[in-house]
C-alpha cells in the first residue's frame, strides 16, 4: 500500500467502532478487487496511482465503475495526490455518501482530476449521484 493508502485504511478501520460500519480492504466483488468497500452500503472507495493516468487505465476504470455501479455500488477514486493535501477532505466525501453527514450540505468535491473518476457511471459526480 501507499502511504495515503495506509493512512485511509487506518482511518476506514476505525468507522466499525465509531459508526458500526465495516470496511473491508482488498475485497473481491465479481472478477474485480475494490480497493476498500462499505458492502453494506454499496460502496467502494479506490485509491489511484500514477498507472491510472494512463488513457487506456482510465478506460478500463471506466469500464470497471460501470460494471460496479450496474452491481449497485458508488464509487469514490481519490488519487494519491488527493489524499496527500486534502486527507480530511476525502474522508469527509467518504461519511458523505455512507449517510453520516445527513444535513449537512454535501463536501467540494477534492478531485484534482476529474479524469478517471467513478460515480454511479457517466453524468455522476463522485459519490455516484446524477
């Protein structure tokens, strides 16, 4: 793992005990492996590297949103540059499409990039709305 990786899984790991929701790291959904994912809540969160800057990376991330999100999952990406300088930004966009920021208005969205992002396909912002 990154080190944003490692920090993210440090945070994630820590909703069981606060929200009683459980994050699984390096699971398996279809023929795919999400990154982290909130099962319960159809949700998968992916941390991007450089690779994924790749025109042909970004297709098959594409590809792979879609299939995901035609499974009923959200998908959130934040590239590693994301989670280096905007670390709580990301984590509050993560309890934000969970539902544990009800009332409040929804977070800017931290993306660096918008290439490769994931959502709920195309059209969709990042915690997979229209």
């Amino acid at each position: 793992m990154t080190d944003g990786e490692r920090r993210l899984w440090s945070e994630l790991r820590q909703f069981r005990r606060w929200y009683g929701i459980h994050v699984r790291r390096q699971a398996p959904i279809g023929t795919y492996i999400a990154d982290f994912v909130v099962h319960d809540h159809k949700l998968v969160v992916e941390v991007d590297g450089e690779r994924h800057l790749d025109p042909e990376r970004q297709i098959r991330d594409r590809e792979r949103d879609n299939w995901l999100a035609g499974q009923g999952y959200k998908v959130l990406r934040f590239s590693t540059g994301e989670l280096a300088v905007a670390f709580e930004g990301c984590v509050q966009e993560i309890l934000w499409a969970l539902g544990l920021m009800e009332g409040r208005s929804a977070p800017p969205s931290f993306g660096l990039s918008p290439e490769g992002r994931g959502g709920a396909g195309v059209g969709a912002d990042r915690a997979g709305r229209p």
